[in-house]
C-alpha cells in the first residue's frame, strides 16, 4: 500500500512527486494523487491520478505535514460558532 507523504513515480509515464491523496472505489480499485513537489514547467501546481498497481515507491516517508497543516482542516470536536474562526 502507498502511504500518504511517500515520494513515488508512476512507472509507465515517469511523473514523480509526492502521494498526496488515495482513494477506493466501490469496485476495489484504489487511485493514488501525486503532486509535484514544484511548479511545472507553465509555473503552475500540478498533480495526476494513477491507478495504485502503476505506482513504485521512492521514499517510504518523504514528507510529513507540520502539525498546523495537519489540523487547519476536517471535523472538529468544538467547530467555531457564528462564523468566527
């Protein structure tokens, strides 16, 4: 299984970045988001989907999110009220 934070490449297409999302489908197929870990050559973000067998793992644990990142999102146990963040 790919980890979230592993740098890997796609072994067909070569494009190589940072496992930044997965996701399981209904049918069992499990897709695997990787980003660049800098702009691409138009200056822009970008990342691409690949089907998890395509993927072969470079570095298990390349990136780890700060704590602030890791928390700014998702549910929580006491969300801000009226608005107020």
């Amino acid at each position: 299984m790919v980890q979230l934070g592993a740098r890997a490449k796609d072994v067909i297409s070569g494009f190589t970045g940072i496992v930044t999302g997965r996701s399981t489908y209904l049918n069992g197929c499990v897709s695997v988001c990787i980003s660049l870990e800098g702009l691409s050559k138009d200056g822009e973000p970008k990342h691409e989907w690949f089907d998890e067998q395509r993927i072969e793992v470079i570095v298990q644990s390349a990136f780890t999110p700060r704590e602030s990142l890791a928390t700014a999102g998702g549910p929580r146990d006491n969300p801000p009220r009226d608005g107020a963040l």
